[in-house]
C-alpha cells in the first residue's frame, strides 16, 4: 500500500525490486530527477503518509490527542487547546504499529527534557538499507515533522544519527531550524548509492 502510495504521488515512479530496496529505489529515483527541489519531496512524503492514515484517523488524532477544536459554527472552531496530557506518551505506543515496517523495531524512551514522549529507532532500515543522509532528511525527517505539526497539531523532532544509525523521535519538541540542527552535516555517507548515482 505504501509503495503504490509512493509511486502515485511521484508521478509515476516505480521499482521491480521487492520490500525496502524498492521502496529506497523509488526515493532515490524521484530525489535524482532533473530540477528536483526539497520540498517537492516533501509534500511526496506528507501526502503520501496522508493517503496511509486515510481521511479518518487525522482528524480523529487532532481533536482527541492534539486539542484542536473541530468546526462546529463557534468561535472556538480550530483553536488549539491541547495538545492533552496524554498524547506525547500515547503517540510513542502507536506510532510503531504506523511505521515500523519503514523504520524498523523502536522503543518508548524519554525526551531529553526527561518527559515521556520520546521514541528511539534502534537501527533505523530506511536509513541503514539507504546510507543516504539526503533521502533521511528529505523523505524522513523533515517531512515527519511537518506532517504531525501541520497535518496532526503535534510538534516532533526527529534526531539520526549517522554513525549509530539510531534515531530518536521525541514528541512535543519543537524542532530546530535546518541551519541550526546538528542532523545537516556536510558531505555524504561513505559508499552512498546516490551519490555514486550523481557522479
């Protein structure tokens, strides 16, 4: 579901290869396109991880978890009251059973303000199968965060770590700006695909 997802949201692109690699082949396919931009990818990503929560669960997630008053003709229509005491912690049990075929086992942990809401991926494949920090930032990181604040209400930081290959998910935290956050180092990862594929 999610590679058909993929390849109507890219146009078009597709792969003959099977699980992951394919699903890898897509991105880096769609990230190597002629006049390719960042945000095109994504809006592939945020859109593509909508059609996968389908239109029910989004709005269901901003009302009972982010607080955020539905359209019911008052004034208080799309304030946000939340998000709930709950929702940091009760997003770290179910966000695996989402992703977890995309980023591999995780654990809940705790942010490092020590509250609970945090979610450590041990390995993550997307990252371990890519080797690309390109593909991590652009079709994993930064659209994650844009989706749950945008599309969700809930702030997410989302921190790879390229040496480990861990990455922690910390709900509620207010990411960094790009020019300001540790995960944009310069350079590529050794023995990048893409990079052999750019060259």
């Amino acid at each position: 579901i999610f590679r058909n997802l993929v390849e109507e949201n890219t146009g078009g692109v597709s792969s003959t290869k099977p699980g992951i690699e394919g699903l890898l082949d897509q991105g880096r396919s769609f990230m190597l396109q002629p006049n390719q931009t960042a945000e095109a990818q994504h809006k592939m990503v945020k859109d593509t991880l909508g059609g996968l929560m389908t239109p029910v669960l989004p709005p269901f997630y901003r009302i009972f978890m982010s607080g955020i008053v539905p359209k019911l003709g008052t004034e208080y229509d799309g304030k946000q009251i939340g998000p709930w005491f709950y929702a940091f912690w009760l997003t770290t049990i179910v966000t695996p059973t989402f992703f977890g075929f995309l980023v591999g086992p995780s654990r809940p942990n705790r942010r490092k303000d020590g509250e609970r809401g945090g979610l450590v991926v041990e390995k993550c494949k997307f990252l371990q199968e890519s080797g690309c920090k390109g593909l991590c930032l652009h079709q994993c990181k930064i659209p994650a965060q844009q989706f749950f604040k945008e599309e969700l209400g809930l702030e997410l930081t989302v921190s790879p770590n390229f040496a480990t290959q861990e990455c922690q998910w910390s709900f509620g935290e207010t990411p960094l700006p790009p020019n300001e956050d540790p995960s944009f180092p310069t350079g590529c990862l050794k023995g990048c695909e893409s990079r052999a594929m750019m060259a």
